[in-house]
C-alpha cells in the first residue's frame, strides 16, 4: 500500500471539500459494511472513508432529509421527556378533615 499516495489523495480531497457540516453515505464492502447509512463526521474521517472506498459524499436531498427526521426524532423525544415529568396528585377528602379552620367558619 502507497501510504504516501493514500494520504496525499486525503489531504487533496479535504482542500476540496470545505463544507463545515460532512455528511457520507456507507457503501456496501466486503468486510460486512452496510450500505445506504447516513452519516454526519469530521472532514478528514469522511475524505478516509472515501478514499478507502468505503463511503461516499452525501448528496443535499439526502442531507436535508437526516436533518429532518433527526429533528422529527428529538421533537418526538423532548415531548416523550415532558409528558414523563408531569405529575398529578388527586387527593380525596371525604370527611372533610383538610379543610381549614376559616373556611369552615365560612359555611
């Protein structure tokens, strides 16, 4: 293996690509990689996994739909979080007992 080609064709790859936010698209490989996973990574892992053969850049209709179910799913979560947090007490008085001394008087 050419190391010296392999990191030269990552590094001409990272000039390249300057987006902030990288995104890749597995690809099927013969170690048991699945294909069709979407991924957001660091620039320089993302150019290693394209070089290697085992990733592609994402394209932005498949970006802008992770990012849409991503958001789907923490909404979905958040709402999960807050109806676990509500609390409800009913507290039965039969005999009256706690009721307070005025508001007997009251009656």
């Amino acid at each position: 293996m050419d190391l010296k080609g392999y990191f030269r064709q990552v590094k001409d790859l990272e000039k390249k690509i300057q987006d902030r936010d990288f995104y890749i698209m597995s690809l099927a490989t013969q170690d048991g990689g699945r294909a069709g996973v979407l991924t957001q990574v660091a620039r320089r892992v993302g150019c290693q996994l394209i070089v290697e053969g085992k990733a592609r850049q994402a394209t932005d209709e498949e970006i802008a739909k992770f990012q849409g179910d991503q958001t789907a799913r923490r909404l979905a979560h958040e709402k999960q979080e807050a109806v676990s947090r509500i609390q409800v007490q009913v507290i039965s008085d039969p005999m009256g007992l706690l009721r307070t001394e005025p508001e007997m008087g009251k009656e």
